[in-house]
C-alpha cells in the first residue's frame, strides 16, 4: 500500500485521507485522525447512526482543539487543519441530517382515531375513498344529507377524512420546526382577533382605612392573524388508483405534508403577510436597547458578517439575557444547520464548547443549555444578517389552522392523471414581540 503512494502523501487513519507531508505541513495524528471525518454508507438503524455522530463529534472537537492551539502559537491556523474541522463539521451535520430522516420514518404513527362515532368515520372513510379512487361522491352527498359534519362539501371539494387531517398535522409539526415551536390555533372562521395587554394593570400601596383612587387601566392591541389558502396538486394515474392494495389515506398525506411543511416554514420565518403568514422575521427590526412593542430587538455581533474576533460568544449571552426570565427558561435557538456548524466551534472562558450534542437520537443538540432548532430558511451569516433567533416561541408565536383539509378530484385536465387539489388555510404571526429577539451580524 505503501509503495503504491507517490512521494510526500501518506494516508492517515482508517478513511483514506490524504494529505501533504513535508513543508511546513504536518499529516494529521492521534484520535482526529483515526476517527473518520466522512460519512460512511448510511447506517440501517438509528442508534447506529447517532453512534458514529457522536464519533464524528468527538473527532470535530480534537481538531478544533487543535486548530485553535495553532492560531495561539502562530497567530494562525494550518489549511491542512482548517480543512479537516470543515470535513468533520460537515460530516456532523450529514450525520444528523441522516439521524432526523430516521426518526421521522420511526415516529409516523398509524392511522387511528379514538373517541368519536367509530360508524360514522368508517362510513366517511369508505365514502371519501370512493370519490379519490372513482369520482363517485353519491355516498359524500349522502352524507351531507344526514348532517354529518365530517361529510359536509363546500368551496370545490370534500372535506378529507380526520384521520388523514390529523396526519398531516402531526407530520407537519415534525417537519415544520417553528409550528412545532408555537402556539398552534385551530379556528373554523378566517380571521383569528386576539387581544393583548402590552402593560399590566396599574397597582399601588394603601393603608387599611385610606381611600382606593382609581389604578390606570391596560392599554389593549387587537391582533388579527388572517388565514391564508395553501394549496398542493399531487397527480396519479387512474391504475394507481384502481389498486386496491394502496392506501389513499396515507398516499394523500403523504404527498401533501413535505409541500405544506415546506411552504409553511418559510412563511413562519421571513413570509410577508401577504396570501401568506407573516413570518418573525418580516416585522420591524430595532436594536434591543431601543426596542418598543410592535417590533423585534437585535443584538448585534459586533462584527459585519461574522462574531467578533474576541468575545465571540458573548453575543449569544447577550441575547438569552435580552430575555425576562419567564420567557428566557422556555427559550430555543434557532438557526440554520450552516450557522450551527458555526457555533459549534465556539467555546467559552473555560475551553468548553458551547454547543453540546443530543444525548440520545431525536432529541435536539443545546445550546448553552438551551435546545437548538434546524430551519434552513433562517438567513446565512452575511454582513447584517439575522442569521440566529432566540426565544420563547411558545408565548412569541401563534400558528392559527382553519379546521378541515379539503380535496378537489380533477380528472380532466392532465389526462391520462387525475389531480388532486388539495387545500388547507392556515395563518401566522408574531403575538409577544418580548419573547423573541435576533443575533445580528453587523457592527
């Protein structure tokens, strides 16, 4: 094997790196170079996958430990370092990308209900499945005949059955990181007013027998988070349908939640409220220090596009105290996985990193102690962007879902497939502009 490399390569470890040997460069040793810094072929289990992510940490750490020791020495960090952190960092991330997608195929739950009139469901089950596979709604007209509200057609289709809504909902809130962070509302209108009392009521002081004045009274803002229609078109042959073996429950959700989940992420971080949510990002920002209600305060880096060259944590600190405390112990980071391979890096005044690793499979990495949360829909870390957000989105953020997911059967405009035209209406928007704040990299 040896005789087979050219002059000045060796490969190190057990994963076929190699390296330059000589001037000035040194090959990788010890642990950083035996653990491997790539992603092997993709493990059939999950705990299998979180043990080589917690290897590939272990490995990310030596070598940035190591990276680090050589910017102390020299001032500056070899490449052949640099590049080794990026490839370990880069492997955490796959290797958790693979851990989330192997949780996710584990937590699908069966399709079930409890609690309801068991006939019913199964009649509107039966009814709904023969207008999917055959465009027969007689048995849905039945239905509506008899009041049942489950049955009920309205606005260009049948409502699906509840066992396929509540499906899509429980896999749009695995998906969809802030919906599984908020307050999700279910109305049966279009609007949801909510009002809210920025300041408290007004007390004092009194002596037993002394006159009562008066307190002030709250000043109230009504918030008004519309709903908005989102719409998905999975299309299938006729054969497909007239296979009695596929499940149309779980094909229809199936097909629908990815595209849901994909539109409604985005819309809860940056949409501009308009035929959409409105996500946090799109409100008036502010520095904290001069925040007022009605807008999200900021705390800047200190440095354009990147955390400050000393101190560079310190701006995560910042932030969790820009938070009372009542919203500080319900906190969560969230960012995108780019910029937690960032932070990961990062260590504080006693050589810990900040960034630590679940502690077993689905569960999410923390930060400082409080949980991270992946959305790739959060902004990169450029010059004044809000790259990281934390907060307490249970109190800051509101998901308002109209009850019902409808389904439209087209059999005539793509022939030879059938479309269905799938909808829902869901809206968003902030309700506590105290509970969330933004790390900006800016000066």
């Amino acid at each position: 094997m040896e005789d087979a490399m050219t002059a000045g390569e060796r490969r190190t470890g057990e994963v076929g790196e190699v390296v330059p040997d000589g001037k000035g460069r040194r090959p990788a040793t010890g642990r950083a170079a035996k653990l491997a810094p790539e992603v092997k072929a993709a493990p059939d289990t999950v705990t299998s996958a979180f043990a080589e992510f917690m290897t590939a940490f272990e490995a990310f750490k030596e070598a940035n430990d190591e990276r680090l020791g050589e910017i102390e020495e020299k001032l500056t960090s070899d490449v052949v370092t640099r590049d080794k952190v990026e490839r370990i960092n880069k492997a955490i991330d796959d290797q958790s990308r693979l851990i989330d997608e192997l949780v996710l195929k584990k937590r699908r739950p069966a399709l079930e209900r409890s609690g309801r009139d068991e006939t019913a469901l199964s009649d509107h089950k039966a009814a709904f499945e023969a207008y999917v596979r055959r465009g027969d709604d007689q048995a849905l007209r039945d239905l509506d005949q008899k009041a049942l509200s489950a049955g009920v057609s309205g606005d260009g289709g049948y409502l699906v059955p509840p066992q396929v809504d509540e499906e899509i909902g429980r896999r749009l809130r695995v998906i969809s990181p802030i919906r599984s962070l908020a307050t999700v509302r279910q109305v049966s209108g279009s609007v949801l007013k909510k009002p809210f009392a920025a300041a408290g009521f007004a007390s004092g002081w009194v002596a037993e027998t002394a006159a009562r004045t008066q307190t002030g009274t709250p000043e109230l803002s009504e918030l008004a988070f519309p709903t908005m229609e989102l719409y998905a078109m999975p299309a299938a042959t006729q054969a497909l349908l007239d296979d009695a073996a596929v499940d149309i429950e779980a094909w229809i959700a199936a097909e629908v939640d990815i595209a849901f989940a994909e539109q409604e992420g985005e819309a809860f971080v940056s949409g501009d409220g308009v035929l959409k949510p409105k996500g946090f990002l799109a409100y008036e920002q502010v520095d904290d220090g001069a925040w007022e209600w009605g807008k999200i305060g900021t705390i800047p880096t200190g440095a354009a596009g990147a955390f400050a060259a000393s101190g560079a944590s310190d701006v995560l600190i910042n932030a969790v105290y820009a938070l009372k405390a009542g919203h500080r112990q319900n906190g969560t980071f969230v960012m995108s996985r780019r910029s937690q391979g960032a932070v990961r890096k990062l260590k504080d005044a006693d050589g810990n990193y900040l960034w630590a690793p679940p502690a077993r499979a689905g569960d999410p990495a923390s930060l400082m102690g409080f949980s991270v949360a992946e959305s790739e829909d959060m902004p990169e870390i450029a010059a004044n962007a809000t790259a990281i957000a934390f907060g307490d989105f249970r109190a800051g953020y509101l998901v308002v879902d109209r009850v019902g997911v409808r389904v439209l059967r087209d059999p005539y405009s793509a022939k030879p497939y059938v479309l269905f035209y799938t909808t829902k209406r869901v809206g968003g928007g902030v309700q506590d502009f105290e509970a969330i704040k933004l790390v900006k990299f800016s000066a």
